[in-house]
C-alpha cells in the first residue's frame, strides 16, 4: 500500500494543502506526478482516484488543493482581481519550490489543463511533460461548444435553463434540476454522482468564491473573470512533450482543445469513446493506463 501524508506550505498569507501518495516499491528514474484540479475552486477530491498511479508506476504522486478552496486558505472577501491565472501559476512554483522537487511531470484535469498550459508556455526548467485533461485552450471556443450542447437537449430543460438565466435564479430547483440534465450528459456520466464528485462540489456549495468570480455560476454560464481568457496564441512557447485527453460527449468539445494539438509542437491526443468531462472518473483504469503508458516515454 502506498503511504499518503498530508502538508501545508505557507502562501499569500495563508496556506496551501498538499498531499503526498509515495509509493511502496519506488521505480528508478520515476519522476514525480503533480496533479492540478479544476474549477477553478473545485479542491482535489474528485481527481483523488488518479493517486493509483504512485503503485501502478512506482512514481510519487502530488495533489494540492487550489488556494481559496478546499482544505487550503480561503478568502472569501477578496477582490475579483486578486483571482488570477497567476495566482495559480505563482502557487504552483512554490509548490514545487517547497516540495524540492528538480524534475517533474504535470497533469492537470479541465482548470487544471488550462493552468496546465499557462505553466508550460513559460518553460519551468523542471517540467518533463504535460498532460491536459478534458480542457479547453480558450473560453470563447468553450462557450461555443456548451451552447452547442445545450441546443441538443430536450425542449423543456432548454426552456428551464433560459427562463432561470434571464432572472439569475441561479438556485431555483427548476434551473438546478435542468442544469443536472446537462452535467449527466457531459459533465459525469456515472450514476449516481461517485462520492469523490460529490465532496468536491459540496465543498464550492460551502464556498463558491472562486468558482463564481473566475467562471461562473455553472459550467456552461462563464461569466466570471476568465471569460475572455485564450491560451491560443501562446501555445507555440510549450517545449514540453504533451498528452492531450478528452471524452468523446466531454462538456469541452474537439473544438475546444484541438488548438494545443494544433500549436503545439510535441504533442499527442487521445479521445475516450463513451466518455464525457470526467474521463478519469468514468475510465479509470484505462485513463490511467494511458497517462502511465505517456510518462513512461517520458522521464528523461
């Protein structure tokens, strides 16, 4: 069995939480995985399960929960701006940093995939590869392919989400009712809900700061502060070698992602039929085999 141990690390004056999975048999030459939830504001419950990969590949696994969620410091009360991709990105160095980590891979799961690449397009000397999972490259063409998906739903739940969006009733038990509809098409596709999701999305009810400021009431309402956010045009600047993975009914469509297979120069993609955005969750063993299979051909 793996031994899993838990750590804070200072941060913008609060903490950061961290957990460490170490495997029982270390594999030679295994680098470190760090794994970056979504959201932003969702906390590392529902990716938990890729823990496994310490004893599958003998590699020490890493998951922090984001700052502002979770079991790290929360800030309800700070402004919009203070809510960043570098935020994110300057935690994520210190992580590193504290964990004394010199080589390293990097997955991160649909937020997570975006700060995934807003870390590689600066070239940490560290990083060896980078998985993105069920991610877009920007919020516009995210947007483009939710309402897409929201045109193929039934007429009455149509109805229910534009009757609640025109009045912000967000919580009505219409609105939620109808946006559950869409998540069991494109968000999770196991029922019920596995618990993982369930203390994740309990814990952005406790306090949705982060998630409403930076994206939104729901997934596909992006009207918080990453709105406008692109990746796109920076894409050239990822040296890393590059595995990216989506779910062929993913809430983030091909449309989305196909632009960091597009722009980037070593890079590879794998779609997982009958799968939605919870790719990992619904494929387990053979999400994991996959990313196992890409870090593997690339520790060096």
């Amino acid at each position: 069995m793996p031994t899993v141990t838990t750590d804070t690390m200072p941060f913008e004056g609060g903490s950061t939480w961290l957990q460490v999975t170490t495997p029982d048999s270390p594999r030679e030459g295994a680098l470190p995985l760090i794994v970056l939830h979504g959201g932003p504001g969702m906390a590392h419950d529902y990716v938990r399960n890729i823990a496994a990969l310490a004893d599958e590949t003998g590699r020490v696994v890493v998951h922090y929960d984001q700052f502002g969620c979770g079991r790290s410091t929360h800030r309800p009360d700070a402004p919009a701006e203070f809510w960043s991709p570098d935020l994110f990105v300057a935690e994520f160095e210190q992580v590193v940093e504290h964990l004394g980590f010199e080589a390293y891979h990097l997955l991160g799961q649909s937020w997570g995939g975006m700060l995934g690449a807003e870390i590689a397009v600066r070239q940490p000397k560290g990083l060896r590869s980078l998985s993105i999972c069920n991610s877009p490259a920007s919020m516009e063409l995210w947007t483009e392919g939710t309402s897409a998906l929201r045109d193929l739903l039934p007429t009455d739940v149509r109805d229910a989400l534009a009757e609640g969006e025109a009045t912000q009733a967000w919580t009505t038990p219409e609105y939620v009712a109808a946006t559950q509809v869409f998540y069991d098409r494109h968000v999770c596709r196991v029922l019920p809900s596995p618990q993982d999701l369930v203390d994740t999305l309990a814990q952005v009810d406790d306090d949705p700061t982060v998630y409403f400021t930076m994206n939104g009431p729901n997934e596909f309402s992006c009207i918080g502060t990453l709105r406008d956010w692109s990746i796109v045009d920076r894409l050239g600047n990822v040296e890393a070698p590059t595995l990216v993975i989506a779910g062929e009914l993913d809430e983030a469509v091909a449309t989305s992602w196909q632009p960091f297979v597009d722009g980037i120069a070593d890079v590879e993609s794998r779609v997982f039929e009958g799968a939605s955005h919870c790719t990992h969750l619904e494929q387990p063993e053979a999400f994991r085999g996959v990313v196992a299979d890409f870090l593997a051909r690339h520790e060096a």
